[in-house]
C-alpha cells in the first residue's frame, strides 16, 4: 500500500458520508483512509466504526482534543505509514479513479527513496481509536534523511464537478514541473489537489501556536517551494463543495483569532514576492499583523528598511477600508 488519504474532521459526521462514499466508489482500492478527529461531538466515531465493520476499505481514525486543522494535520502526517500522502478535506470528495490516476502517476516518476529509521512516528498513535486495522509496513525514511530528490508530490486540480474547474481557468501551457506559488505567478486561478511524499511533509510541520488553532496552508507550502517542485498533472481528481460553515468562507473570524499565525504567513510572503504590486499588498498586510500581533519591524526579519517604507501606504488602505 502505497497512499494514505487524510481527512481532518470536526463535527462533520454527515460530510464524512459522502467522502466515505466516494472512497467506496474508489476503481482502485489499494489506499488506506486516516481520519483525525479534532475533538468532535457530533458521535463522529460510530460512524466510522460501522463504516470500519463493512470492510469496504482500510479506515484508521484518531482522535484527538480539539486544537484546529493544522494540529490536526501533523498527528496525520506523523501517523501515516505510507509512501504518499493526500488531505482530502471532509467537504470534498474523490472522482471515481482517482486513486488508480494517482499511483499510476506516481510509479511513473523518479522518486529517490528516502533511508533512514522512522524515529518520528509514534506520535499520538496511543490516543486513537483503530476502526480497522491495517496490515502496512512502517516506512524506512527519517524525517532527517529524508530529503532524496526534488519531488514534493503531485499538483491537480480540484474543481466544483468532474469537468468544471473552481476558477475556469487551467494549469499554464506546457508546464510539467512547478512550485505551487509559481503556478499562480504564472496566472493560474483556483484550487489544486496536492498529493505529497510523505516524507517531505514530515519536514514541515505547521507550527502550533498557544492560543492559536489555525495557520495558513500556503505558510508551509512556500517553505517546501523553496526546496521542491510538483509534477503537474492536468486533470481534475477532487470535486469540492463549499459549506457555510467551512474554513473558507470564515477567512476574517480565522484572521481574528490566529494573528500570530497570519504575521507569520505575510512576513514569508512579502519576501518571497517578486516586486508587484502582490508584493506591495503583501507588506501592507505584513505592517498590519506585525502590529495586532505585537511583532516589531525589525530589520532580523528579512524584509529591507525601503521594503518596510513601501508597505506604508497599503497598511494604511487596509485600515481605511476595514479588510484586514
């Protein structure tokens, strides 16, 4: 077994049904389905657990009190014991072959394979609850020898039905290889779907901040840019339905609550931003939560004085117009 598919959950019992269903539907089964729980209370866990008696496929679920998505993704990271990785939120579901698309696509490449002891994967595994065992070998990689070759994974689409994209807008002509951040440098619109060696992701864990239960996903994705690229494959494997309730429509209660972490998304990207006029938004909302989150402007931080001078007049935008 090569591939986990992760869903972080809370409180999302009915959702989960229909990513169940399209696992279910899966042409290929060979892929194990690890759910985080984030401290539901909806009895998230029976469901599972009848879903686990049916033996359709391989369920693991862990549960976990309640600490946000991203604490929720590294206990995922740190427990999956396969070669690849794909979060699969609770409101999005798989195309029917996406899983067989996906492992044929990744025996295509050429993956260095990591060496080392797996002196990392313990973690939470006591806390959990096992809906189905699972009969997969531990990986071999160390999350300190793991950085063999310049593949993070894999780049799709993600679109609202198998032949619409979110945007309307695809991937950019003729690219095969590309960072994440460059593929929308280059103009692309919309959501993807990342399907990461595992091992790279042990790499870079999202940071837990006390107090704090979000962090920007494209925080941790910039750092892995710096380092790797994606192989592009042009065709969607997701179909997200966004829901009232989701992370994505709650972006401003999210930025009032993680300050902290939103600093730390918009310190990173106002100075890997090519000068644009991105990059100036970028240093206004950089000046904005080094302020509400109590960071000074210092010159340790990476950004030049003049860079600091330039984000003056977008700060003061953003606070004319209320859209932090």
């Amino acid at each position: 077994m090569k591939l986990t598919i992760f869903t972080p959950t809370y409180n999302r019992k009915e959702l989960l049904k229909r990513a169940y269903e399209s696992l279910k539907a899966q042409t290929c089964k060979d892929f194990c389905w690890l759910i985080v729980d984030d401290g539901s209370t909806d009895d998230t866990a029976s469901a599972v657990e009848e879903w686990g008696r049916e033996g359709i496929i391989p369920i693991e679920y862990l549960y976990f009190e309640n600490g946000g998505k991203m604490r929720a993704h590294n206990r995922g990271v740190e427990n999956c014991r396969t070669e690849w990785f794909l979060c699969l939120d609770s409101d999005d579901r798989l195309v029917p072959d996406a899983v067989e698309e996906i492992l044929r696509f990744a025996d295509s490449l050429d993956v260095s394979k990591p060496t080392g002891s797996p002196d990392t994967m313990a973690g939470g595994r006591e806390e959990g609850i096992l809906a189905d065992s699972l009969d997969v070998s531990k990986p071999t990689g160390s999350p300190d020898t793991a950085v063999g070759g310049s593949i993070a994974g894999i780049i799709a689409h993600k679109g609202r039905s198998d032949t619409e994209l979110l945007s309307g807008v695809g991937f950019p002509k003729g690219v095969e290889r590309s960072t994440l951040y460059g593929l929308y440098l280059k103009g692309f619109k919309g959501e993807t779907t990342l399907v990461f060696r595992t091992d790279v992701l042990r790499r870079y864990p999202f940071p837990e901040i006390e107090g704090e239960k979000y962090v920007p996903e494209d925080y941790i994705y910039d750092k892995i840019d710096a380092e790797y690229e994606y192989i592009v494959l042009d065709r969607i494997l997701t179909v997200c339905e966004l829901i009232s309730e989701g992370y994505t429509d709650s972006v401003r209660r999210l930025k009032e609550d993680n300050k902290q972490a939103w600093y730390l998304y918009y310190e990173q990207r106002a100075r890997i931003t090519p000068m644009s006029l991105l990059k100036l938004k970028y240093l206004g909302f950089y000046r904005l939560y080094a302020g509400m989150s109590g960071h000074a402007l210092k010159e340790a931080d990476g950004i030049s004085v003049w860079d600091k001078i330039l984000g003056i007049p977008g700060e003061m935008i953003l606070k004319l117009t209320g859209k932090i």
